[in-house]
C-alpha cells in the first residue's frame, strides 16, 4: 500500500473525530465525511515547485482519485527551478465543480496574471468553486482574475503590500488568511501551513493534526532570517535583488489590468 492511501485509510477510519472546523471564521461548510475532495491545482511555466509539491502532499489524502493537477495543456510543466510537474488536465478536461481551486506562485506569475486563457478558467471553475485559494505569489493571479477584490489577502512579503492592493485587495501581513472562501498563504514555506489550515476547515482539526504527524511536520529552521524584520536589512537587500524582476513583473502586469 503506497504511503498516502495508508494515510488516507488511517484518517479515513478515525472517522470519530470530534474535531470540526472552527465557526468562528465564515465560510463554506466541511466536506461531508465518506466523500473525495475534489481538488484542482493550477500548474503554469515558472511556478515554485514547493508551492505547489508541499500543499499537495498535506491534502492529497484527503482527495483520493480526485486530486487533478491541470495545465493549459497535459503533461510535463518545468518549475521556476526546473522541476518538471505533470499536468494531468488540461483547462478543458478539469472537472468543471470543485471543493477547492488552488493557485500556485513562482517566477511565471507575472505572464499568468496578463494570460487571457489562464484567467478565463480561474474564472470559470471558482464561480462553482468552495474555496478558491493560493500560495505565495498566486495570490496575485487570483487577483488578476478579479477573484480577490475586497478580500483580505496575504502573498509572498514582496509583493503583499504593492501588488495586491492594486488588484483590490487587502494586504494582511499573516501566514494565512481566511476571508469567506478566499484563502491565500504567503511565501513558498507558507504552503505547508495553509495546507493544514485547510485540511483543518475541510475535515477537522483532528484530522489536520494526524496529517502534520504523520509529516512530521515540526520545522526547527537554523536562520531565524524568514520574514525581512528578522532577516536584517543586508539580508534584504540581497533578497530584493533576486526578486527584483518578480516584483516588477507582477506590478507592470497589476497595473496593465486597468
């Protein structure tokens, strides 16, 4: 038995859980136990891997058979790093209901946020949608979607509080926001936690626990250089640099919309 489905029968007979999403937060109600969660996650030219690799890992037991992993067109789809993904949908054949629309970042975001295609069918499946979410820099593709006016929203740090207002939304500077269905992660790492998060609403908290165990997801990072306050302004600047043409990119492309 490969190691998710071992996963996924585990949580799968804890069905007892007493843990249920907190109520305190709007939003779409959990997914009724027994049932796949249908799951589609966009794949373009020049994604992050992680952003996408990590969240699949988290949410793949609880979508099995159901997880599509969909590109303009099927097959191979080459990372910003140049980790080949394989698209399993195309826009065309990706389920036209879902429980969850995801949206990654990376280095494309930018050529995303101006692809007609591209938008047309983030458009399309989140009007049918339960949550419509991203990590990183696709928030700014949602955003360029039109999906994420007057939502609060959080994104990668270097672009949170530039790109996103100019796409009508509300910079939070968090992990991970929850506004209504909107649920947007900041950078890369971030995919991890919003990922649990998102089990948490969709199944329970239990259920998000027994995932972050059997991960064994309890980061002890050796720099505490994750966030600019901490990283220090030399450190900043050299992260500036490399992400110089992401950030004028996204803001050339934001700003094109109007």
């Amino acid at each position: 038995m490969k190691r998710r489905d071992f996963v996924a029968a585990a949580l799968a007979s804890a069905g007892g859980f007493a843990g249920r999403p907190a109520q305190a937060l709007a939003g779409p109600a959990p997914v009724p136990e027994g049932r796949p969660v249908r799951i589609a996650m966009l794949l373009y030219p020049g994604m992050t891997g992680l952003d996408v690799v990590g969240p699949q890992e988290m949410l793949a037991g609880l979508a099995p058979g159901s997880l599509f992993l969909v590109g303009r067109q099927t097959g191979a789809v080459a990372s910003d790093t140049g980790l080949g993904l394989v698209a399993t949908e195309s826009f065309a054949t990706c389920p036209r209901d879902l429980d969850v629309l995801f949206v990654p970042g990376g280095d494309g975001t930018p050529e995303q946020m101006r692809d007609p295609e591209t938008l047309a069918f983030l458009r399309d499946r989140a009007a049918r949608a339960a949550w419509i979410t991203s990590v990183c820099t696709g928030s700014l593709i949602l955003g360029a979607a039109g999906l994420l006016a007057g939502y609060r929203a959080t994104s990668h740090w270097c672009v949170r509080e530039t790109v996103l207002p100019i796409l009508g939304a509300v910079p939070v500077d968090e992990r991970v926001v929850f506004d209504r269905n909107r649920v947007t992660a900041a950078g890369i790492s971030a995919g991890l936690d919003f990922a649990l998060a998102l089990s948490a609403r969709l199944r329970g908290a239990d259920y998000a626990r027994t995932s972050q165990l059997v991960a064994e997801y309890a980061p002890q990072p050796p720099f505490r250089a994750g966030t600019p306050n901490e990283a220090g302004a030399q450190i900043v600047r050299a992260a500036d640099a490399i992400l110089a043409p992401l950030v004028e990119g996204a803001t050339a492309a934001a700003r094109a919309r109007g």
